[in-house]
C-alpha cells in the first residue's frame, strides 16, 4: 500500500546486491521503493504502470550492458516529463550527461555510483530530483570545469568565482553555496552575477535552469 506524502522510488540495476543495499538505504530513509527492476525493458513497463516519482537507472543494462539504461532514461524523460530520473554511473561519461540533460534539467540528477557510500547525500540527492530539482555529481562537474581552463573557458573568472561556479553547476542554491563557502549569500549573489556576465550566460532564477546554463558554458569548448 502506498503511504501518502512518501516519496516513490523505482529502482533499476542488475546487481541483486545493489538493489538490495539501495532499497534498504531509500526505504531506511523514509521513502518507498515501489517496485525494483534488472534490465531497462522491465524498467520502462514498470514506469508506465506504477508512475512512481523518481525512477534510478544505470547507463549500462542487460542484454548488452551498453546504453539500454541510456536509452530508457531518454524515454522516460521524454514519455514521463513529471518522473524524475536519476542516472547512477561507474564513470564520467560528460557526454551521456549532455544528452540526457536536453532542453530542460527539472527532476534530472547524474551521479557516480561512489556517491551512495554518503548516504545523506545519496538520499538528499534523490528527494531533490523526486521534486523536480537538480542534482549533477561534483565529479563530473569537475570534469568539466578542468576542460574548460584547459579551454580557457574559464580564464576570465576569479579562483573564488570558479568555486561558485562548480556548486552552481551541481545544482547548489545561492544559500547552499554561501553556507559551504562560508560566505554571505549577498556576497554568493554578487559572484554570481559576475559568472553569468564573463560567461555570457542569461541570469535567471530558476535553480534548475541555472544548472543548464552553467554546464552548457563548461562543455561548449
């Protein structure tokens, strides 16, 4: 039975003892795991039937164990525009990332796998996609910020600027980045405005349109 106000979670991988360890993680956490899938055909027939809140991929599922997870995402997000979807990967893969995001990142989070060893902030990850936010791994966005000095995307930007930059890119709010830089937000929203300015990046409100602002300058290089 479904219990009102908990969030829904459908969960794929095909590791029996992931899913296992994830749904005691989620399930320990508050929210429910509606139903648990091993390849990405099962996966999209339980999305349409269940409607769950959030469903969690692998890029990489049976039969072939290349890009059925890939491909579901895709149609989940396209299929189930209210699902959030949270991507779990063993690598970076910076253009997956790009492909999946679109046009819009709303209830879209990519995360390595190394991630859930945090659980808080494996669970605060999927609470913040289940609720249309978004979530990219700091290692992925690192990736991206060190190709873009190497591009020197990023020369025109102040060591502490760049700092901001990569929370914001992670989905960070103002108020999460001043309190992890230990900063003022009024001192976050200026740095913020001077990023948006030096990279040529339409300023708007909306967290999760910041995060594609963001990560669209990193990766044009």
């Amino acid at each position: 039975m479904t219990t009102p106000g908990r969030t829904r979670v459908l969960l794929a991988e095909d590791s029996a003892l992931l899913r296992a360890g994830l749904t005691h993680v989620l399930e320990h956490a508050g929210m429910e795991v509606v139903g648990v899938a091993g390849d990405a055909d099962r996966l999209l027939t339980l999305v349409a039937e269940l409607l769950p809140d959030l469903a969690v991929t692998d890029i990489r599922m049976p039969p072939t164990q290349t890009t059925e997870g890939l491909r579901a995402a895709r149609h989940i997000r396209r299929d189930h525009p209210g699902i959030g979807v949270l991507v779990l990967s063993q690598h970076v893969e910076t253009e997956t990332l790009f492909e999946l995001l679109g046009d819009d990142p709303a209830g879209f989070g990519y995360l390595l796998k190394d991630r859930i060893a945090d659980v808080a902030e494996f669970t605060a990850a999927v609470r913040r996609v289940a609720s249309g936010g978004s979530v990219i791994d700091p290692d992925v966005v690192a990736r991206l910020v060190a190709r873009g000095r190497r591009d020197r995307t990023l020369d025109r930007l102040t060591d502490r600027e760049r700092d901001v930059l990569g929370l914001m890119a992670q989905g960070r709010s103002n108020p999460a980045i001043a309190r992890a830089l230990v900063l003022s937000d009024k001192t976050v929203e200026t740095h913020v405005g001077h990023i948006f300015s030096k990279l040529g990046i339409e300023s708007t409100g909306q967290e999760h349109r910041r995060v594609l602002a963001v990560l669209t300058a990193l990766g044009r290089g």
